[in-house]
C-alpha cells in the first residue's frame, strides 16, 4: 500500500519577526562613573584621567557623579580632536 502525501503545515507563526518596541525611558540627568562608561565607550580609567585633569567637571567627587550634558559635551571635544 503506498503512503500517503504529507500535505505542509503552515506554521502558527508569524513569518514576519515581531521588533520589539524601544525602550522609552527618559536619560538620567546625572551617572556614576561606571554607568558613563558604558554610555560613552570609553574605560572608566580614561574617564577618571579626564576628570582629574579637569577636561570632564564632576557634580560629587566622592562617588563621581557626572552630569550627562558634560558628559556629551566631552565626547564632542574628543570626537571633534580626532576628525
């Protein structure tokens, strides 16, 4: 006896992928050192360098506190030296 055709499935999935929506939460105004690491790019080492040779002012000293509007404005002078 021969076997029968199997007939395809259409999946229950979408073939199209879902993107999920973006995050919407607002920036901080001011970040700790690591968390400016990792907005920037740079280590946390070049930013300590930077700001005990006074090139990135600091809100706190104890913890480094970093506005995020001298934050920008420091990776702008550092992008605008390299170009």
């Amino acid at each position: 006896m021969p076997r029968l055709k199997r007939k395809y499935i259409t999946p229950l999935v979408p073939a199209v992928p879902v993107v999920p929506a973006p995050c919407s939460e607002p920036l901080p105004y001011s970040m700790d050192l690591k968390a400016a690491a990792k907005h920037t790019g740079y280590s946390v080492w070049a930013l300590r360098q930077a700001i005990t040779s006074g090139t990135l002012p600091v809100v706190s000293p104890k913890p480094y506190i970093i506005r995020r509007v001298d934050l920008e404005k420091f990776v702008d002078q550092g992008l605008r030296k390299a170009a």
